[in-house]
C-alpha cells in the first residue's frame, strides 16, 4: 500500500514544528551542551573519574 497517509502526518508535524513560535532557553542548552563532557585533570588525583569496576575480585585463569 501507499505511504500518503504517513507522509501526510510528516508533513504537518514538520509543518508545526517549523512554523509554531516555540520559546526556547538558548542559554541552558548551551551550557547543558558544553557541560556534557568534563575536561579530565591528569593528576589522577580526582576520584570522579575513578573506574567503579578497578577493584573487584576479576581472577585470571
């Protein structure tokens, strides 16, 4: 069968989503955006990044 009824659906949420006037926060995006990946220290001091798995009871063979 057709697809003219899914493209017809498409088409108008693409249509709504281009024409609304949806109110955006820029500002907390960009720093949600820029916050995403930490810059890791090299010290190796920091416990943040620590690996949770480093200390289990892994025998090797």
């Amino acid at each position: 069968m057709g697809r003219g009824r899914s493209k017809a659906k498409q088409t108008k949420v693409a249509r709504d989503l281009k024409y609304s006037n949806q109110e955006m926060d820029l500002e907390s995006l960009a720093k949600e955006l820029h916050d995403q990946a930490p810059v890791k220290k090299g010290d190796g001091d920091d416990d943040t990044y620590a690996d949770p798995y480093a200390n289990d009871n892994y025998n090797p063979r």
